[in-house]
C-alpha cells in the first residue's frame, strides 16, 4: 500500500536522507511497550495487519533522529544507511505525558502517541 504518512507530507519541507515518498510503507497500529536505550526508545509495536514490529527512536546527535522499524524481528544494531562512526547517542529526557511517549533531545522534540491509528 503507498500510504499516505508524514514521510510524504514532509517530502516537501524537510531532507529525507531515507525516506523515500514512492515506497511502500506499512502502517503502525499501536505502539505496545517501550524501554529506554542509549538515546531514545525502542518500542514493541503491532502493525496494521497485526504482526509484530520493533521500532527504534533514537537522536544520534541533538540534531538527528534515527528510525529503525523492522517486522517480526529485531531492528539490526547497525546500518548500512549510516555512513562512518556517530558521535555517541545524545542524552535524552524520555517521559510520559497522558498516553504519549516525549523524547527531548534538548533541540528537538519528538512526541509519540500510543493510542490506535494515531
């Protein structure tokens, strides 16, 4: 399915360095459980056909935010879209706020929300 998502909605206005407009792109149904890691989070996830996912947020630098999903198995711990070493991940604040999960990484804000099809 070529869904309609905030990949092509920021095609226009924002470098995606790997976001590519013309792929196509599984829906996520609902974000389940998370856990910190270095960072950011990395989330158990449902996709809208029900299987199982694992999505990655995590700030390489203040300035950069990294997004890994991967279906039915661990996201790789590396990433050949990544080109040379990172500096290490840049400290973050994770926290609640009602049902969204915030990650601060002191420039940039990235808010999740856990509730279904949002």
């Amino acid at each position: 399915m070529k869904a309609q998502s905030t990949i092509r909605e920021l095609h226009d206005i924002a470098d995606l360095l790997f976001g590519d407009p013309e792929r196509e792109y599984d829906y996520l149904r609902a974000l389940e459980r998370y856990r910190e890691v270095p960072g950011g989070v990395e989330a158990d996830a449902e996709s809208y056909e029900e299987r199982q996912a694992t999505v990655r947020f995590t700030f390489a630098t203040p300035e950069v935010l990294h997004v890994q999903y991967v279906l039915d198995q661990e996201p790789p711990e590396t990433t050949p879209m990544l080109a040379g070493p990172l500096p290490g991940p840049a400290p973050v604040v994770v926290k609640r706020e009602g049902e969204d999960l915030v990650i601060d990484s002191g420039v940039l804000v990235l808010r999740v929300s856990r509730d279904r099809y949002r």
